[in-house]
C-alpha cells in the first residue's frame, strides 16, 4: 500500500503535462522508440520525472496505477460497437467522446512570411 506522499507524489506524475515540456521532447527524440510503445515512452518519462523533479520508484508506480486503473475500468462505461455507433447516426445521436470541431476557417489574419524564399538550384547569383 503506498502511502499519502507516495500518492500525491504518483498523482502529481501523473497529471505532468509532458507534451508541452521542450526538454522532454527534446530528449525524446533522442529515443529511438515507436510512438505506439507505451512501456518505453512510460519508462522515459518516469526517468525525466525522477531526475528532474520528484524522484519516483518505478516498480511501486507501476503497481499503484495498476491498482488504481483496475478501479476506474470497473467504473468505465462499456465501449459501443460499430452497430451501436451506426444506429445512433442513423438516430441523429450524439456520439460519447466526440468533440465538435467547428467548420469555419479561423477569423485571425493570416500571418505574412518574413523570411526569405530559397533560391533554387538553377538561379545564378548575379552579383559574382
């Protein structure tokens, strides 16, 4: 059983926002690893965390979400299935978990280019 400090300090990991830190994706691009592997992107965190922040057991973290995450799936709603999500279409339902993106351009002012295009191979630099 983990205690209190343990918790706020699992808690506190858990709600780091990793993808706005640069210094986390700058050295996860480090990592030779696929987006898809989670253990890895997991444990590369936890690394970050414990040396920059709040150092963190592994192993105990681990078994705390494990913990934790078996709660909360017994609490989540079931999954719809295809047919499920095709009917409530049909219906004219909203659909659980999907979020609306408006369908409009933005009304900010498109931003000028300050830099300068590339010449191309085939231009020749007049001033030589």
């Amino acid at each position: 059983m983990a205690s209190q400090d343990e918790i706020a300090v699992y808690q506190a990991f858990d709600a780091y926002d990793f993808e706005s830190d640069s210094a986390f994706q700058l050295g996860l691009q480090s990592i030779e690893f696929s987006r898809e592997d989670t253990k890895v992107l997991e444990e590369a965190k936890i690394f970050y965390y414990s040396r920059r922040i709040t150092p963190i057991d592994q192993d105990k973290y681990m078994a705390w979400k494990l913990a934790t995450s078996s709660k909360n799936d017994k609490e989540a709603p079931p999954s719809a299935s295809f047919a499920e999500i095709v009917g409530m279409i049909a219906r004219g339902e909203t659909i659980p978990g999907i979020r609306q993106i408006p369908d409009e351009l933005s009304q900010l002012k498109p931003s000028t280019s300050t830099s300068v295009a590339p010449r191309k191979p085939w231009e020749q630099d007049d001033s030589k």
